[in-house]
C-alpha cells in the first residue's frame, strides 16, 4: 500500500489536534504510537511521516527524563484537519 505523504501528515495532526498539542507542546512517543494503532496503518508509516514533517520543521523529536517526546512546532501542516475535528468550514476559514 503506498500512502502519501499528506495523507501520514494528516494522520499524525489528526492525534496530535485529538491529544490537544498545539505549537510548543508536545505528546510522548509512548502515546503517539498507543494512538497511531487506532490508525490501522503500518508502525513504519509513523516512523516515515514523522522524519518529514521534523526535517520539514513541523516537529522536533526530544529526549526527556521521561523518554522521547514530539513537540509541535509549527501545526499549519494540518491546518484542514484541525478545521474538521473543529466542526469548521476550512474553506470559509473557520
């Protein structure tokens, strides 16, 4: 199966928007993979949408006491799905 690289942005937005991260905050690995199950797609389509959207500057990937953390740093990559999941008309922007 080849899944796009928006449509593994979307889905990790989607976690991200549903988790309330939002710019500067961040979600746990742990809890990241525990929702990316939901998905039904492969471990390996998180590990390839993640490595895009933190070279692309969207997120950063820390080491921290508690283990590894995703920190959004700059969400318009999902800007349509966060006008869903907010009951938004992306096309009338908001």
């Amino acid at each position: 199966m080849n899944i796009t690289p928006k449509t593994l942005g979307f889905a990790i937005h989607r976690i991200m928007v549903v988790n309330r991260v939002t710019r500067g905050c961040s979600i746990s690995m742990k809890d990241m993979l525990e929702a990316w199950r939901e998905t039904l797609l492969r471990r390996r389509d998180l590990v390839d949408g993640l490595e895009a959207l933190r070279k692309s500057g969207h997120l950063a990937l820390e080491q921290t006491p508690d283990g590894p953390q995703l920190r959004m740093l700059d969400e318009s990559f999902g800007d349509a799905v966060r006008f869903a999941i907010e009951g938004k008309n992306f096309t009338q922007g908001g």
